[in-house]
C-alpha cells in the first residue's frame, strides 16, 4: 500500500460496482495505481480525481471515500 494514502472498504466496492467487476484486491491495486495525483490532488486540497474512464475518485484528504459514475445528470440543469 502506498504511503499516506488509504482506500475505504466503500471506495473499493464502488470501484467493482462502477469502472470494472473486480476483485477487491484488484480494486484496492487499480485505486492506488493513482497514488500520485491522489496525493498531489489533496495537497492542492481538491476533492475528486478524475480518471481517464472518466470516473471520478473523491477524496477526504488522502482518504479515497468514494467512485463517482463516469456521467452524473444534474436534476435541475438536466446536464
């Protein structure tokens, strides 16, 4: 595992649910693969990491809680 950053049980669900059917272990790996932007992102205090699937990993600091949809609608814009 790299240093400092940490992947929850629920990010690692997410990722298998979201991107690609995986095991966890997989998940956790493809998750950390990102290591350094995730760390270079929380230093500049951003909140999510877009990857190139276009999914986004939201951080709480070094913590990856969390992998949002490759597309999320806005209800009230329809975009």
């Amino acid at each position: 595992m790299d240093r400092g950053v940490h992947v929850t049980q629920h990010a690692v669900e997410r990722f298998a649910e979201r991107v690609v059917a995986c095991s966890p272990a997989e998940a956790t790996a493809a998750i950390l693969s990102h290591s350094k932007i995730i760390r270079v992102a929380a230093e500049f205090g951003a909140r999510t990491v877009k990857l190139a699937s276009k999914h986004r990993l939201v951080l709480e600091g070094l913590n990856v809680v969390t992998v949002l949809p490759a597309r999320i609608i806005d209800p009230a814009s329809g975009r």
